[in-house]
C-alpha cells in the first residue's frame, strides 16, 4: 500500500496546491469556475474523444462488467436512500443524499488519475462507468427531484433530462469518438497531435480545479457528512467488488478497475445539481470536502488490493 500512496500522492498533492492557492484567494472563485469550464468543455473532452476515438465499442461496453457496477452502485443508492427515509427526509433531499453515496469524481480525478495508476487498458472500463453515472444517476437525480415538485411524471421532465445529457460534452465527447472509432478510420496525426496536447491539460486542470473549488466549501453537517462519506469511500467500492467478483464475475483486471473507480470520492457535479435545485447544497459541500481529504487513504488502500488480488 506505502508504493500505490506514494504514487496517487502527486495527484493528490495537486488538489492540496489548488485548495491552498483557493484558500489564500490567490485563485478567486471566478478564476476557479473559468479553469473548471475550460477543464470540463475543451482539455477532458479532447481527453475523452481520443480515448474513445481509439477504442472500439466491444472494448468499452461488456455487460457483466455493466451489470456488476450497477448492481453494485443501484445497492448502495437504495442503502442511503433508506436511510434518508427513516430519518424523515423528503424525496429530494434523500436523492441527493443517495446521490452523493454512489456517485464518484470519475470524470475530473478518475479519468486521469487511473489510466496512469492502471494502465491505459483502464480507459475503456473508465468510461463505461462514467456513462452508467452520467445516463442513468444523473438522469435519476433530476428525475426525482422535478417529479416530486410536480407531484408526477411529464414529458417536460424526459425532455429536460435529455437535453442535459445532450449538453454535457463529455457524454459528446465520447460518442463523437465512438463514432469516428467506428469508421474505422485512424485519427489523422494533427487531429490527433491536437486532442493529445490539449487533453494533457485535462489532468493539471482539473485536480488543481477540484482543490480550488474545495476551498469555497464548508464542512457543515458533519454527521451527516461522514456517513455519505462512509457510503462512498466504503460501501460503495465493497458493494461493486461483490458484483464483480461474485455476482456477475469478470476478468480480474477489469473489475480491478471499476472497483477502483467506484472507491473515488464524491463528485463536484452533485453539487452543481444540489445548488442549481436549491436540495441541501451544504451537506454535499461537506461530504465532498470530508470524501476528498479521506480518499488520500481510502483510494490508495482500494487500489493496492485490487491490484495485489
């Protein structure tokens, strides 16, 4: 485990570099929401689109490998949303809740961060469970909060959703690169020369965006906090090792992958979402703070079983 510490310390030291440059408001929170928008739409999704440009659709979609990191984050969402129900919570703060205990940063932290620690036969696996998390919890989350408002269901809600699925470019990113992959046809060396240089910014950018943004978050709640956390960093990985290894079993090196990726902390989007409704947007400050500053153990620890299995 000290090897696989040492080896996620830089990314993680470079989360610690944006959180202190946020913290000393030597990077303002406008300077941290353009590094964000310039991470989110131009360096990952260039990132992502030569990834998927580069691989075929059988290396990305397996269906065991599907089912079991459903399985596994579908069981760990009803856990936390049980719970939410038996604290009293209402139907949208017990999705956001649920949300926050299954749904990791894979696109901004997982994506660069374990191609590198994995292997880049990682990426295809990677993006499996970054559109399972995108298509099917980001759609549930804003499904059941509008829905609950509206008292039912409507084509105004399936049209929301998917015109956010629609809009998010790194959904566009990886079915643009599916769909060039398909042709069959090699990315011509400046296209691809392009995507690499710009994609390379993706990893320096978005950890140091993760930290700066950080800094703007306060560790309200924290019981509530350390148990979304605990869903997250814990039960959510042990939950997805199940199905992978026994439920739905997979070659070793795949599910090593996504059980790593499911051990990742909570994702800044929740938050996005969280505030964007007006749905308990401190709580899921705190659990975002309390999962990162935890996952500099939690992810080492995960990854040097998975690896050692």
């Amino acid at each position: 485990m000290v090897e696989i510490f040492f080896r996620t310390l830089p990314f993680f030291a470079l989360i610690a570099l944006g959180y202190g440059a946020g913290r000393t408001k030597f990077f303002s929170a406008e300077a941290t929401a353009y590094l964000t928008k310039f991470v989110f739409y131009f360096a990952l999704s260039a990132m992502l689109f030569r990834f998927s440009a580069n691989l075929s659709f059988a290396e990305i979609y397996d269906a065991r490998l599907a089912a079991a990191y459903l399985w596994g984050t579908a069981f760990v969402y009803g856990i936390a949303s049980v719970v939410g129900f038996l604290r009293g919570l209402d139907v949208q703060t017990t999705a956001v809740e649920a949300q926050c205990a299954c749904i990791g940063n894979t696109g901004f932290l997982g994506v660069p961060m374990l191609a590198v620690l994995l292997g880049q036969d990682a990426v295809g696996p990677i993006i499996l469970v970054l559109s399972i998390d995108l298509i099917v919890f980001s759609s549930l989350i804003v499904i059941l909060i509008t829905g609950s408002r509206d008292g039912r269901m409507s084509l105004g809600i399936l049209r929301s959703v998917g015109l956010g699925l629609l809009k998010n470019p790194m959904i566009v990113s990886m079915v643009l690169g599916l769909g060039w992959s398909s042709t069959g046809v090699a990315l011509p060396a400046p296209i691809n020369d392009f995507m690499t240089i710009l994609g390379a910014a993706a990893t320096p950018g978005a950890l140091f965006a993760i930290g700066a943004s950080l800094a703007t978050k306060s560790a309200e709640r924290m019981s509530i906090a350390v148990w979304i956390s605990f869903c997250k960093l814990i039960l959510h990985p042990a939950f997805v090792a199940i199905g992978a290894l026994f439920l739905f079993p997979v070659e070793p090196y795949k599910a090593a992958v996504v059980i790593s990726a499911a051990s990742l902390p909570v994702a800044g989007n929740v938050f996005i979402l969280a505030q964007h409704y007006g749905v308990a947007p401190q709580r899921v400050s705190a659990a975002i703070l309390i999962s990162t500053a935890a996952s500099i153990l939690t992810v080492s620890a995960v990854i040097a079983w998975v690896t050692v299995a």
